[in-house]
C-alpha cells in the first residue's frame, strides 16, 4: 500500500469533549511551524468544551453537533463527515473526543482518523485508563497515537511514549505525567503523516524515508530510562 501522503499543508479537523490540551499543542505546533498542517476545523460533541473556546481564540472554526438530535451513530457521524469534507478535511485528529465512532466515519477517513490514549496500547484501552493501570501495579505506562480501525482503541500504532509509574502516584498525578508526553508525540504524529511517511500494512506502521537505527530512535520519541 502507497504512504499515506498529502501534496502541500495537511488540513486538520479535531474532534474534542473536553478541555482540549491536544488541540492546543496541535495549534501551538502549527502556529510555530512545527507541523506542516493547520487546523480547519474544531467539533465537538458537549456544547460548552472549553477546547472550542480555545479554537475560537485563534480563530478557528468550532462546531457543536448535537448528538441529542440523531437518533443512531451514524446520523450523528454523518453530520460530522459533512463538516471534515466541506473543509477539506484530510486527517482527522480526536483528541479527547468521548464518543464511539460508526463504521461510517471510519470507513471514510480509512487510515485518516488518528486518536491519542493515555495508556500504552494494547495494555488499558477504554476508559478510567489510569486507574487500571495503578490497580494492575504496572511499572510504566504512557502514551499511544494510533490510527482508528472500528474496535475502541485497537488500531495500528503509530507513537507512544513511555513514563514510569511511581510507588505514590495518584490517577492524578500519573495523568499529569503522561499529557506532558501528549502533547509531543501527537503533534509528531501528525508531522509524520504531513511528510507522507507513514505505511500501514496489516495493523503495523512503517515510517518511511529514514535510516533503521534513526527510525528507532523516532518511533521512541519521549522513552524515559528510569
Ligand atoms: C487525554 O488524556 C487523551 O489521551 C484522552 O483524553 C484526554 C484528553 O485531554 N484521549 P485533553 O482534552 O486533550 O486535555
């Protein structure tokens, strides 16, 4: 399968529930340069995000859709397709985004939606992440940018970065370590997919146009050595 690439800048849309620190990372790696791709588009599903605040401050569009006015999944993802297309959408970015995506909007943006998960994927899909992973006594844990397939938190792996879990760690305190990394390996991510070098074959992504020894060492962005 050809790379995933795009000619010229990367036209984003965020789909978000909360309070948006991977937006803002994202808008900040834009406005800096960091990323070869802005953000076109930020939608949400709960009304009063305080990420579409942050989108309107730098002047980007924020849409809420109302998921209160479909009856399934896919009207509500329908709403949404509609959006990421008539802003030219080419990859779609869920950073904190609560609900479950249909078939639908996978199948449209297939290898085109990534998501970012607290936890080192497969380990701890889902939610309550930190929780789990303190009740199961892991000694790391991190963060995991992946490509969306239709099973929750399952797809190809693109990113992680790898914290360690100390003995006094609170779900609140391991949450805080892991966003720090966030916000880095998911503007990478996107820069990876900005520059064509991303290959999904099977659920592996091989990232192109780099020596081996110098891939290993991309693909480990943020690994701390305790
Ligand atoms: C992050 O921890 C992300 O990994 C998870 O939801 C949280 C969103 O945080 N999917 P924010 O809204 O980006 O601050």
């Amino acid at each position: 399968m050809a790379s995933l690439s795009v000619k010229g800048q990367v036209r984003l849309g965020v789909l978000v529930s909360g309070r948006g620190s991977n937006l803002q990372s994202i808008i900040d790696a834009s406005h800096a340069g960091h990323i070869d791709a802005i953000v076109a588009i930020v939608i949400s599903d709960v009304a009063d995000a305080f990420a579409l605040d942050r989108a309107r401050t730098h002047n980007i569009e924020a849409a809420f859709v109302d998921p209160k006015l479909f009856e399934a999944r896919e009207g509500f993802d329908a709403a949404i397709i509609d959006l990421l297309r008539k802003r030219d959408v080419d990859l779609v970015c869920l950073a904190g985004f609560m609900r479950l995506l249909s078939p639908l909007l996978v199948r449209e943006y297939r290898n085109r939606i990534m998501n970012i998960h607290p936890a080192l994927l497969p380990a701890f899909p889902g939610l309550h992440v930190q929780r789990k992973a303190l009740k199961h006594g892991v000694k790391f844990s991190g963060c995991t940018v992946h490509f969306v397939d239709e099973e929750t938190d399952t797809g190809p792996i693109i990113i992680q970065a790898v914290v360690p879990v100390l003995e006094d760690d609170t779900d609140e305190s391991l949450s805080a370590r892991i966003l720090t990394y966030e916000h880095q390996i998911y503007p990478k991510a996107i820069q990876l997919f900005a520059e064509g070098r991303l290959e999904v074959r099977g659920r592996r992504v091989f990232c192109h146009g780099m020596p081996a020894s110098e891939q290993d060492e991309k693909r480990n962005w943020g690994v701390i050595n305790p």
